[in-house]
C-alpha cells in the first residue's frame, strides 16, 4: 500500500514576509488571497505524488530553498505514487488555510475536487511541471513539446530515418504526455517505425522500463526487424533501459532521455548505450513559481498568463 508522507521545513533565516498588503490597506480588514492576514509568515503546502522521481524531488528541494530565502513556511506533502490519494491531500492542505498550494507535478485533471476545496477555502493553487487548468493561478514548466522533439532527433541522429524504435512512456503525467507526442511527430515526420509504447511504472521507474526492456529484448531483438533505438519520457526510465542493454551485452541500440539529471548526464559522459537527455531548467522554474506566489499573496498581482513554459538544452556525448 502506497504510504503518504510529509515533511515540513520552516526556514528563519531571514524576517518574515510582511504578508497580505492588501488586507493592511483601506477599509475592509479583508486579507489578500488564500492568506490569514497579519504578520505571519508565508505559508505554502506542497503536494505531489512524485516525490521520489529525481526531478520532481530536484524542482521541490529548488522550490523549498527559494522559499528559505523569502522566509516561508513549506510543506511537502506526498502520495508516494498514489493518484487516488492526491484529491484527499489537496483537500486536506486546503482545510489548513494556507497561503498557497503548489501541485509539484501530476496531472490537474487527477484533482478536480482538490482544486475545487482549495477554490471555496479561497487558496490560490499553481503548479511546477503539471498541467493548465482553471483551477490553476499559474503552472510553470517545460516546453515539453520541444523536450520531446529534441530528444527524437537526438535518437534519430543515431539510428537513422530507418531506425526502429521502442517508446517508455507514462500518460499520467502531462509533461511526459506531451513529450511523447512530440517525440512520434518527429518520428513519424522522418519515417521512423515506433514498434511499441510501454507504460512505466511509477513508483520504481528504473526497475519497471529496466524488465520491460528486457523483455522487449527477448520479444523483438536488435538488428534486422528488431529495436534501434530507445526513448525514454524521463531519465529514469532511459537508465533502466541501458542497464537492461548492458545487462544482455547489446551496444548498438542507443537511447535517450529527458530531464537532464546528473545520473544521466554521467551515462552520457561514459560513451556507453545512454546518449543524450534535454537538460530542464528546474532552478528557473522554481524561481518563476515563487515569484507568481509572491506576487500575489504580498501584492496581490494576479499571473499574467495560465502557463509559462520554459526551453530545455539536449545534452549529447559530443
């Protein structure tokens, strides 16, 4: 059974955030959006059901840190995983009051009624690496089309325009979704055959695209009519798919990734079956979700767009 975890990190480095400006102007005592008024500091509840997925964890600790540095209350809630888990975990931080909640990746559309309790409480909700919804200030991420299409073309630069290539994909995910419609558009544009688009699994990324590759291995093979390439939605299932071609001693098959996380990048730097990853730009996306946040709980600055999305850098053995 998936457990749901919680870690809290208060930082006191710096005076508190003089929050809700507003609420300290005119007639009204009222207080600026999802806030508690006075001169308590920021708070902001984080939750998402990726923790453990090298990226989202590196986006979280960016986003934690700037929080340190604007002397806020964070807390990180997460459903390990579990998708079922996310509407009770909004619908809980909702209940909190804080001044913000951030959906640390995941799909939006999973928490329709997470995002409806935080509306009625009056909690203004954004977004790192998640989806554009209503009930959503601001989501910030990627152009995850344009990480798809790098990657692809990085593959088909090593397998050619007749190259036969296996997909590790994971739906639930909009980021990965829109990667992976970007990555079969190149594809299909340059002729390339997808022989299949596999699921994996999360938790247990590594383990789950390293077996299923085995078995595509022993299914199709490499070579005439087999597998090419490999591409990964993220890095994680690009790793478990090298270990299960240097575990079946195949070296003609390369793959690629996304996220650009240092594991990846050391794969990369080895010259092995790992040959490239689009390297996201988390610090800047963490840095952009903070701001919208205080923008609005201080000043009451409203997000001047739904969705912000940044370019990411492919990263190569070259």
């Amino acid at each position: 059974m998936s457990t749901l975890s919680t870690r809290t990190l208060t930082f006191t480095g710096l005076a508190a955030v003089a929050a809700f400006g507003l609420a300290a102007c005119g007639d009204g005592g009222g207080e600026a959006a999802g806030g508690q008024g006075g001169d308590e500091s920021v708070t902001v509840t984080v939750v998402t059901p990726y923790l453990a997925n090298a990226a989202t964890g590196e986006a979280i600790d960016l986003f934690t840190a700037e929080g340190e540095e604007r002397g806020w209350t964070v807390s990180v809630v997460d459903t390990a995983g579990d998708m079922n888990r996310l509407n009770s975990a909004f619908q809980d931080a909702a209940a909190q009051q804080p001044d913000a909640i951030v959906l640390g990746t995941g799909d939006p559309a999973q928490i329709s009624l997470g995002l409806r309790a935080a509306g009625d409480a009056g909690v203004p909700v954004f977004a790192i690496d998640a989806g554009e919804d209503e009930g959503i200030a601001a989501n910030v991420t990627s152009d995850n089309t344009d990480l798809g299409e790098q990657s692809a073309q990085a593959l088909i630069d090593e397998v050619g325009a007749d190259g036969r290539v296996l997909m590790l994909t994971h739906d639930p995910h909009p980021g990965v979704r829109e990667r992976a419609e970007g990555a079969r558009a190149v594809f299909e544009e340059a002729g390339v055959e997808i022989l299949d688009q596999v699921h994996v699994e999360v938790p247990g990324p590594v383990d789950d695209a390293r077996t299923s590759v085995q078995d595509a291995l022993s299914a199709r093979g490499t070579g005439d009519d087999g597998i090419t390439g490999i591409w990964g939605g993220w890095d994680e299932p690009a790793l478990g798919a090298t270990q299960a071609l240097q575990a079946a001693n195949v070296d003609d098959v390369p793959v690629v990734g996304v996220d650009g996380q240092d594991f990846a990048v050391a794969e990369i730097e080895k010259g092995g079956p790992f040959v490239a990853t689009v390297k996201q730009d988390w610090p800047a996306i963490a840095a952009e979700v903070a701001s919208l946040i205080e923008a609005l709980v201080e000043d009451g600055v409203e997000p001047e767009q739904r969705q912000y999305e940044l370019p990411g850098t492919l990263i190569t053995q070259e």
